[in-house]
C-alpha cells in the first residue's frame, strides 16, 4: 500500500529580523533563498524559504520575521533542534566557518554511532544541528558562498521534546505511516522513509519547562504527501482520531492541512507540488517578491509595510 506521508516537508519557525535572518540563512549557512513572499495570515509580514538548489522538500527552513519580536522559550511541547544534512568530510570546514562569523557552537558529539553532530543557535536561539553523515546522497545549493563539496543538503532529522514519546508516536505510527528507526536513551528516531532528511527524533524531557512561543522558536513540522488525493485521505485519518484538522488550505506552492499532535506542536501535511518554479523561473528563484494573486491589488502598501532587505553573497564567502 501506498504511504500517505513520505517524509518531511519544511520547518518554519520565527524570527525577530527579517535582514538578520537573511545574513544568517543565506550568508553565513550558505542556503538559497528560494522564495520571498509573505504570512497568508498576515500580509504586512515576509515568509522566507530556505533550502537546496530546486527547495525539494525535506531541504526547506522558512521563516516569519516578526520585527521585533520578544524571544521564546525551548522546552517540551515544541521542535527544539533541526538539524541539517553534511559529508564527514566537511566538519572541519563548518566548525571553521562557524568561527569565523562568531557563532559559538558545542563540541562534535557522536550520535547513534554513525552520526557526528554540532550543535549551535541563531541569532534568535534558534536550535540547529549540523550532522555529519555519509549516508546522503542529495546535493545543496553550488551557486551561494559555500563550495560545493561543503554545502547544506537539506534538513537530517528535527528533534521534538516531549513529556513521554508514547502518544506522539502512537499519532507517528498510526496515522502517519512513520515506523521507530532506533532508540538510544531518552531518544527514539521515527522516519516516514529511511533517508537523511525524514528522520523525526522524540526526546523525553519530563523535567524540562513547556517551551514558549516567540522568537528563536519552531512555528510548525510540515510532513510531505504525494498528491491532493493522498492529503485527504490523511486528512480523513485525523477526522477519525479526533484530532480536528483544518481544512485544505491552498499555500500557492502546496496545500496544506494543520492540527496539534497529542504532545502541543503544530503538524501541517503539505503536497510535493506544485513547487517554488509556479511563479518565477529557476534560476531566478528567490529574487522577487512573489504575492499570492489575493494579495497583488495591495501590492503598493505591502511593499512599503515590509522592511527592505539586502543579501550580499561576498560578504559570506
């Protein structure tokens, strides 16, 4: 039987500035911005895309940069870390690189016993892991300030911190054709598909506060489906769990369904398609800022209610 979700989607989290966030994402970690638009919910705030060099999913950050906004709190009930996907080749070259912009970072730390992992914060305290693993085949993004030998494939795994794992697993298992990879401590490893970039880790923190929303912090998970027909049919799996999903909701580039796994984060199942090349061409991905076709006739007073941003690549290289 076909499975209904594939894997990850994207990640979106929050931001207190729009240009830091840029300098970071695109500067620093070399990501390719590859859509600029803005909040369905709110149009006076952008909505940036990060990923590889097409945004497959699996490879996308986004981000909704409130300015401002006061900071928030890691802790149980949230996504803490997303990591992302690197040779064993390039630690030297990250840890160095990391250095060199001022980011300070945790020692290398073996994971599962294959896995190397640096572990290190955006300017918001954004959680972030670099993984370094010889089990990825994908390949970043060679055209921004990273060579390409050393570019970000796409996300790892995320990391969800959870009173117990049990009913979140149940929920991963059950109605989101995820299976338990591996466990080791108070950490247990679910993948929808056995690859880099789909890997769901629960982590039992009992002890640990509920995080806080705000900045610094993951908005939503977003796991992948094939197809419109295939998300109603998640979707319909949810209505039977109780778990009162929104209804299909179109996002331009994928549509999309939202609820609260049984833990407090909020789950979206987004489709594979269309994609990020709807609007604007490949190799001009990211360039532009793209309006849903709701939003063009307040095209004027949303250009002037957003911050203007710049991202200059030989700052980063």
């Amino acid at each position: 039987m076909e499975k209904l979700i594939t894997g990850v989607h994207h990640v979106t989290a929050l931001t207190s500035d729009a240009q830091k966030n840029i300098d970071f994402y695109a500067g620093i970690l070399g990501m390719r911005l590859v859509k600029k638009t803005v909040n369905f919910d709110a149009k006076e705030v952008y909505h940036f895309y990060y990923g590889d060099e097409e945004g497959h999913p699996g490879s996308i950050l986004t981000f909704f940069p409130y300015q401002g906004l006061v900071r928030g709190r890691h802790g149980k009930g949230m996504l803490n870390t997303t990591t992302f996907s690197l040779p064993t080749t390039s630690l030297e070259y990250w840890t160095d690189r990391l250095q060199k912009f001022g980011v300070n970072y945790k020692e290398p730390q073996e994971r599962f016993g294959s896995e190397v992992v640096v572990y290190f914060e955006d300017f918001d305290g954004l959680g972030l892991e670099l993984v370094f693993t010889d089990k990825d085949e994908r390949q970043g993004f060679v055209h921004g300030p990273i060579p390409p030998q050393h570019a970000i494939k796409g996300f790892y795994n995320v990391e969800i911190g959870e009173e117990g794992y049990e009913r979140t697993a149940g929920l991963l298992t059950q109605q989101l054709d995820h299976a338990l990879i591996t466990e080791r401590g108070n950490r247990f490893r679910f993948a929808a598909t056995d690859t880099p970039g789909n890997y769901v880790d629960i982590v039992c923190i009992p002890d640990r506060l509920r995080g806080l929303s705000g900045s610094g912090t993951v908005h939503h998970l977003a796991f992948a489906t094939p197809t419109r027909e295939a998300q109603d049919q998640a979707r319909q799996r949810l209505v039977e769990r109780q778990l009162n999903p929104t209804p299909v909701l179109d996002r331009n580039y994928f549509t999309s369904i939202y609820f609260r796994e049984p833990g407090g984060v909020l789950f979206e199942i987004a489709t594979s398609g269309p994609g990020f090349r709807v609007d604007e061409p490949q190799d001009l991905l990211g360039q532009a800022l793209k309006l849903p076709s709701q939003f063009e006739k307040d095209r004027v007073s949303i250009e002037k209610a957003l911050p203007p941003i710049t991202l200059e690549i030989s700052n980063y290289l």
